[in-house]
C-alpha cells in the first residue's frame, strides 16, 4: 500500500493489524459518573525521509477514535535520535502520527510497527 506523508514524499506501510477494544470503565466524577472506552490499532509505518526543520505524518486506523478523545502513539522500537512524535485523532476511526525532525540534515526512519492507544470519555 503507497500513501503519502504531509510533505507529498511518498512512504511505505504493510496491511494493518487488528487489535480489539478494551472494555470500558465507568469513573465517579464530581458530577456523576463518566465512562471511559480505550481503543487501540497498530500498523507497520515507514516515514519517507524528513528533512531538517520539517514533519512528516502517517496515519493509523483505530476503530472507535473520535475527534476530540486523547491518544497516544508508541512505536516497538526507539526511532533515531533527532526525531521527536506526537499523536492526534485527525478524523474518525483515524490517528495520525506527526514526526519532526530537529536535527540540522535529513534522517530517513527505519520502519516500524506503532501503537496507538485512544481513551474516549462520555
């Protein structure tokens, strides 16, 4: 499967993995109680390379994620020094994964597998 990141390079990703919901949990909040639903997804992504100063974004499905609900992204292994990430609910059942690079030259990402964990409040 070819997609592109936020820069029109084009990056690599293999056939997304399947991870079931978690069970929701209900919490007492101060005005009642609030249910808490964690999804999760994980894919194979590998970033096209990304020049310095810039940021690149791939996307994993997670099935459930809604605009607004908190997430966040962990990859299987530590990506190369420079890189920094963050994670968002971009629209959905969509997390995206923005990588920036600090660094003063390109870094090329080795792929990796990624997680994304959603925790949806109602």
């Amino acid at each position: 499967v070819q997609v592109t990141d936020a820069l029109g390079g084009e990056a690599v990703r293999d056939a997304p993995s399947t991870l079931r919901p978690l069970a929701p949990t209900r919490v007492r909040s101060a005005d009642g109680y609030t249910t808490i639903t964690e999804y999760r997804g994980s894919d194979s992504l590998n970033f096209a390379s990304i020049a310095a100063g810039t940021t690149a974004e791939l996307s994993i499905a997670v099935a459930g994620a809604a605009v607004g609900d908190a997430c966040v992204a962990v990859p299987s292994n530590a990506p190369e020094a420079g890189l920094g990430w963050n994670a968002y609910v971009e629209h959905a059942d969509n997390v995206t994964i923005r990588m920036w690079n600090v660094t003063a030259g390109p870094i090329n990402p080795a792929a990796n597998t990624w997680t994304a964990y959603v925790r949806h409040m109602s």
